[in-house]
C-alpha cells in the first residue's frame, strides 16, 4: 500500500494513525541502533550516553502512549538520576575511559549470536501473544491510577530497586577505597 493509500485509509474513518505509527516507528529504531551502541562501544562513558538515548526514548513512546507522567517520571528518574549514579560510578571506580582489548573476538561473537537469538525468540513472543491485541487510548492516564498502582500493587518492586542502587552506590564506594 502506497502512502496516499494509507493517507486516504486513515482519512475514510479508519483506525489507523499514520502519524503515531511513524513517529512510534523512528523512535524505536533509534532506541534499537542507541541499545546497540551501548552494548558494543569500547568506552564506558559513551556507553552510558547511548543508554540516555535509549531512555530518552522510552519517554518518547510514553508520550505516545499519552502517559506524559509516566514520561516526565522517566526522564526525571532515570535520566536525570539513573545516569548520573551510573557516571559518579564509572567516575569513582576509574574504569577504563578508553578501549579495553580484554574481550576477545570470540566472546564479542557469541555474545552477538546470543544477542541476536534472544531479540529473535522476543520477537517471535511477542507477536504471538500480542499480534491481535489493539491499544486503544480514551484519555491520558490520571496521575492518581499511576501512583495507586506503584504504591500498591508494584511497591516492592519499587522497593528493590531503591534497595538495589543503594547497593550499587555502597559497592562503587568500598571498590573505590581499596587503595
């Protein structure tokens, strides 16, 4: 189908949003392409960036999803805070800045074939439990069903992830005062 085609399905009364579908689709090919980078750059502060980009666009698909508190509270929290802890560790451990020939070449290429094998089976899972599913947006999200629904019925794991970066704060500070 051509692209007036689809322009003139949407326009007929369909349920198609051209508009959401191609930005949804950009979007997601630029969170692909930063997820790859970030797994497969040699330096660990450009690995970090990439993994902003990959956050920032997971915002990006929440403000599709006319979740804009979901959004804000993605780039408030994980961006704004995730990323900086990441980089005060990176920072406080003096990792490597630079290239690091430690990988071998066969490591690199099984993690690769892995990599590839489970997007496969993801794929292949997802579509055959959501191919027929349609997401039907009235309205945005209220603030007030989010916050219901992470301070009651995802509160622990809430919980564990708070408990699991001060964890990884406390491990980045006794391996930076070894010496």
């Amino acid at each position: 189908m051509t692209a007036a085609g689809v322009l003139a399905a949407g326009a007929a009364g369909g349920d198609l949003f051209v508009a959401q579908n191609v930005f949804f689709g950009v979007i997601a090919l630029v969170m692909i392409v930063s997820a790859i980078r970030c797994v497969t750059t040699r330096n660990v502060v450009h690995a970090a960036l990439w993994l902003v980009l990959v956050l920032a666009g997971a915002a990006a698909q929440f403000i599709l999803l006319g979740s804009e508190f979901v959004a804000v509270t993605q780039v408030l929290v994980y961006i704004g805070a995730i990323i900086v802890l990441f980089l005060f560790g990176i920072m406080l451990t003096k990792a490597s800045m630079g290239d690091d020939d430690s990988v071998a070449t066969e490591k690199r290429l099984m993690a690769s074939l892995v990599a590839v094998l489970l997007a496969v089976v993801m794929g292949i899972a997802l579509l055959d439990s959501y191919s027929d599913t349609r997401l039907v947006i009235d309205e945005p999200q209220r603030f007030g069903v989010v916050s219901d629904a992470i301070f009651s019925q995802y509160i622990v794991a809430f919980e564990a992830v708070s408990v699991l970066l001060l964890a990884a704060l406390i491990g980045a500070i006794v391996v930076a005062r070894k010496e």
